[in-house]
C-alpha cells in the first residue's frame, strides 16, 4: 500500500459527511471544509510512526481538527497507539483498503486519575527496602516488596529448618507470611504439615541467586533503611 491509496477512501468518507476535500493545500495532505467549521486536516502515512505524530502536532497550530490516517497497526498496539494520539487531543484514522474507520476524535484530552494504580505504587515504593533494580533493567528479576518478603521468609527457614506461620511471622517481621507460604507464588516454600513450611529445592537455588539482596534485608543496617 501506497500512502497515495489513502487519500480517496479518505476524501470519500468526508465528502459523505458535507465536506469539501482538497489534498496537499499547503505543508497537509488532506483539508476538509464545511461551512464555518474550522478546517479538519488529515495527515497520512502506510503506518503509524513518531514522523506521522510530529506533523500531526505541527498541523494543530492551524486547526483543533487534526486527524492523523494510517493503515491497520498490529492489534496490540492499536489501543496504546490510540490512548497517546488521544492524550495529544489528535484524532485517529485507521484504513482498511476502502474502509475507513475513525477510532478517535481530536478532542481535549481530559486524564482520569487511577487512583488505585497511584496507591499500588506508593504503597510498593513505601514496602520495598533500599533500591535494589537498576531502571531500565529487564535481564534479570525485579526485587518487588513482596520478594523481598519472601526472601526474609526463605533466609529464615534456610537457618532454623521447617517452622510454623506464627514463628515465621514473628522471626521476620513479614505481616503476610501466611498468604506468600500458601500462594507460594515463585515455588520457593514447600508445605511439611498444617501449618508448617520448608524450602523447597527452588528455594534453596533463590537463595544463592538472591544472597546480595538477602544480605542486604538481613543486615543490620536493613531496618533503618526500611
């Protein structure tokens, strides 16, 4: 496909709307007028790309009605592609050979605060001790608050051998010891009896993997840190 083949499905689907259509008026592909309407321009390209969204910011000094058109993204990224041109106040276009589907108006974005996403992440930064992930890393684990909790749990059954809840709790100060043991979420805890943990072979191998993160929530400077 051509970036030409999207001009007439494109001038087609406004024409039916009562616009007149022109292309390349000026540094636009598309202009549509309609009466005293500001004017509604379109910027076109084969495929979404960060070239095709600079002009379409560059295209919104002219008009509130910038539409950026383009042909089908890869379904994955269709909605993210459209959430950013939504948060630019830019309107979408997606062309389909003649079809012509319009996924987004270019209106003022207004943002919805997710609260509960806000807690979960200060709630996260708060629990988790020191700063044990270098940004932008993706190789190896991330050390959550909740795998720190679990290496406490680990670190101690590795010391006293199989244990109750109650005594893990209490020996590591992990509120929710009881939940990490019976999710047993990275396999690392291995039930003996009702209400009694070991490690399990994977636990055992966590250990070494995470012996300096361990080191560091076990250390004595581990509780100011926290």
């Amino acid at each position: 496909m051509a970036e030409t083949d999207l001009y007439r499905p494109i001038k087609l689907f406004l024409e039916r709307q009562g616009y007149a259509v022109k292309g390349e008026v000026r540094d636009c592909d598309i202009v549509a007028v309609r009466g005293d309407e500001a004017p509604v321009i379109v910027e076109m390209k084969t495929g979404f790309s960060l070239p095709l969204l600079l002009q379409g910011v560059d295209r919104q000094a002219m008009s509130d009605a910038v539409y950026l058109a383009f042909g089908p993204p890869k379904r994955r990224q269709q909605s993210d592609i459209v959430k950013l041109c939504k948060r630019l106040g830019l309107g979408v276009l997606v062309v389909t050979g003649d079809f012509v589907e319009p996924l987004a108006d270019p209106l003022p974005y207004q943002p919805r605060r997710n609260t509960r996403r806000t807690t979960l992440l200060l709630k996260e930064f708060a629990h988790r001790v020191g700063d044990p992930n270098i940004g932008g890393s993706t190789r190896r684990p991330r050390m959550t608050a909740y795998r720190q909790d679990a290496l406490r749990i680990a670190g101690l059954l590795a010391r006293e051998g199989a244990s109750r809840v109650a005594q893990l709790r209490e020996g590591t100060g992990v509120g929710r010891a009881a939940a990490i043991l019976q999710d047993d979420v990275y396999g690392w805890f291995q039930r003996e009896s009702r209400g009694i943990y070991a490690l399990s072979p994977k636990g055992l191998g966590a250990l070494e993997q995470f012996a300096e993160a361990l080191a560091a929530l076990v250390g004595p400077d581990a509780a100011r840190r926290e």
